[in-house]
C-alpha cells in the first residue's frame, strides 16, 4: 500500500486516521435522518419489505423505486467486495514483504502488477463470512440483510457506539410498537 504512495508517511497515516471518522460521521448522520422512516414503514419491513423498498414505499414514490434502490445497494456491495478484495490483497502484501506473512504472498504478478496470490486470503475470508451470514440466516436475502446491517454498523470510528445504540433503540421501538399493536388487538 505504501509502495504504491506519494509520501507514505503522511499520506497513510493521514488517510488511515480521517477515513473512519468521516465515513463513521457519514454514517451516523444517514442513520438518524432515515430511522423516522424506518419506524413509520415498520409493518412494511416486519411484511418482508427491504427497508429501502419500504421507504420508497412510505414515501410515495414510484412503485419502480424501492427494487431499483435494491439492486443499487446490490451492486454496491459488490463493489465494495471487490474494494475489499483489492485493498485486502495489498495489505497482505504489504505484510509478507515487511517479513511478517510468508514472502510467497509479496510476490506480484509479471503482467497485471498486482499480488495475485495475496488475493487468495481477502478472497477466501469474505467468501466465509457471506456464506457463514447466509448460512445462519437461513437464506441468502435474509443472510445478505444482516451481513449488511452489521457491516454499516460494525464500522469503525467514532460513532460506531451510538450508531449501535441507535439502531438498539430502532429495534427496541418496533417490538415494543409490534407488542403494542398485538396488545390492543386482543
């Protein structure tokens, strides 16, 4: 990763402190605007309604809205796969040419310049991890809902507490607006 930098050590170090704080900032700002949304399309997400589709829905937007803005967080989980995978690849790189992964990783393909068998771990861990989610959720849309869900609020910085603590307030809200909706039923 250095290698591949103009001033290494300013420029990693820079991009490696302010990056999750701005991401994480990001975040926790997308997460408040969007939880009285969350809340209102409730019954909409508990039917089995992805909250982006519920939220387009609440909001009365064109029915077309909610399965576009799914395949656009889709596509986008795919990118940041790749990302992943990329970035992943260069670090453990990076690592077996510091001596602290075996040298073999450090080794960079002739043609394409990128470190071809470094790309095996990143690789083979976020396959684990997604078949690991879909295997535990029982399905891959509910495995791909809670592997997202724990990506966006297991990032870290720091807002990654009160993000969690929003979203225990969200979850906690709809049970008990659920219990009260079976309460009053009866």
């Amino acid at each position: 990763m250095a290698a591949e930098t103009r001033d290494p050590k300013r420029n990693v170090p820079l991009a490696v402190m302010s990056l999750p704080v701005v991401l994480g900032s990001a975040y926790l700002l997308a997460t408040i605007v969007q939880l009285p949304g969350l809340a209102a399309a409730s019954a909409q997400i508990e039917a089995g309604l992805s909250p982006p589709a519920a939220l387009a829905l609440h909001a009365k937007l064109p029915p077309a809205v909610g399965p576009a803005a799914d395949l656009l967080l889709a596509v986008s989980m795919f990118a940041g796969l790749v990302g992943f995978v990329n970035f992943g690849s260069r670090f453990v790189a990076t690592l077996a040419a510091d001596k602290l992964l075996p040298s073999q990783l450090a080794v960079v393909h002739r043609r394409y310049r990128s470190p071809a068998l470094a790309m095996i771990i990143p690789t083979a861990v976020g396959f684990v991890v997604v078949e690991l989610a879909v295997v535990v959720a029982g399905d891959v849309t509910s495995g791909y809902t809670a592997l997202a869900t724990a990506l966006v609020y297991s990032l870290p910085g720091p807002s990654a507490g009160v993000r969690w603590a929003t979203y225990g307030t969200m979850v906690e809200g709809n049970e008990m607006d659920r219990h009260h909706r079976i309460s009053t039923r009866s």
